[in-house]
C-alpha cells in the first residue's frame, strides 16, 4: 500500500500576510496556501518545515494523519487563555505536550493507532476539530474539563451520551474527529514506534523528497 500523509495548518485568529504566504511558499512548492491555510498532500517525500515553528509563527490548529496510524491535532491558544501551569498536569509523554512562546500556549496530542482499516480522505477533519480549541480557550472550560482531556474513568459520566461505534468500523474522517477525545490522558502511555517518530520527534528522512 502506497504512504499517505497529510498536513493541514489554519489560521483562525489572523490572515496570513502576503510576505508571511510567501515564506511559507519557500517552505513546500506544491502546497495549496491561501490567507487562513497550508494543506499538503505527500505520498512520498515529508514536509521540509518542522510543524510546530509553522505553529508558533503562522497557524492556530495543526492536523497530521498518517496512513499507518498516527493522528496529531496542535492547537495554539493566546496566553491569556490558558497558562503553562494549568497544562502541564495533563502532559503525557509521546501523547500529549505543551509548550509556551511569549504570546501563545501550544498544545501537541498525538495518537498512535495501527488498527482497523484505512480509507484516504482527511480533508474535513480538522474543521471539525476546531471547537476543541474554542471550548480550550473559554473561561469557563479548564483542562480537566475539556472533552480532550476527560474520558479516563471506566465508567461513563451521567447523562453521557452512548459511546460511538469502534474506530475500524468508522470512516476514516470520523475516526480522526473522535481519537483525540478518547486519548488516555491519565493512564501509562503506549511506547510509540521508533518509525513513527516525526519532526521535533523527526520523521524518517526519504530519498528524493519533493516538496
């Protein structure tokens, strides 16, 4: 089966600027850049710019899914919002990290899933994905509230509405929606493989890569 890969980037509180387009241009000549977003495509070859700078410069809400399982979801939110203190608790190695710039607190959740089936087609994912990071930022909505990052109980919440249905019995596109909400926060983290690391954990490295 051939590689999958895809990036997606949006800017949700600021259009991008003309100069900022066209740095990110030098970064991937094949990516669609508009004024809000970078979306790119690799059956071959990786992105030659390392995610989360493109996050702490350009983008709100990062998304990268893989066809042998990795789904990452990177949120930046405005310091005011949420602090590095308040995040930390939730932190999870090689699932979950934060990490602050002087005007934003970013967010990193990776999940590793190898099984159930695969079917392309991520392009609507992180739009649907984008309340995560409104409900992050409310006042009123701390960490330990959030929909992605509850969920670690054995038993459901009352009045939770019933569990979906098994990732590999769902669309790809909806499995993608609901990893993040299931990601186990609190419990032991799964080792993740050594051939799934990617940028600041970086991805392999391959021959002739075309951006």
């Amino acid at each position: 089966m051939s590689e999958y890969q895809y990036y997606e980037f949006q800017a949700l509180d600021q259009p991008l600027s003309r100069e900022e387009r066209d740095r990110l241009r030098a970064i991937s000549t094949r990516a669609v850049i508009t004024a809000t977003s970078f979306t790119n495509t690799y059956n071959w070859g990786d992105l030659s710019g390392n995610p989360r700078r493109m996050l702490e410069r350009y983008f709100d809400a990062h998304l990268y899914v893989t066809n042998w399982g990795t789904h990452r979801l990177m949120l930046r939110l405005p310091r005011q919002s949420l602090t590095l203190p308040m995040v930390k608790p939730y932190c999870l190695d090689h699932h979950v990290d934060a990490w602050a710039t002087r005007t934003h607190l970013l967010l990193d959740l990776t999940s590793e899933d190898e099984g159930g089936d695969w079917v392309e087609g991520a392009d609507d994912s992180l739009a649907a994905l984008i309340g995560v990071r409104d409900e992050l930022a409310s006042p009123h909505s701390p960490p330990g509230n959030s929909r992605t990052t509850t969920r670690t109980s054995t038993s459901p919440a009352p009045n939770h509405p019933s569990q979906p249905a098994s990732a590999s019995s769902q669309p790809h596109s909806a499995r993608s929606r609901t990893s993040y909400a299931s990601m186990p926060i609190c419990s032991q983290p799964r080792p993740r493989p050594a051939r799934h690391a990617h940028e600041s954990r970086p991805g392999p490295r391959r021959r002739n890569s075309r951006h």
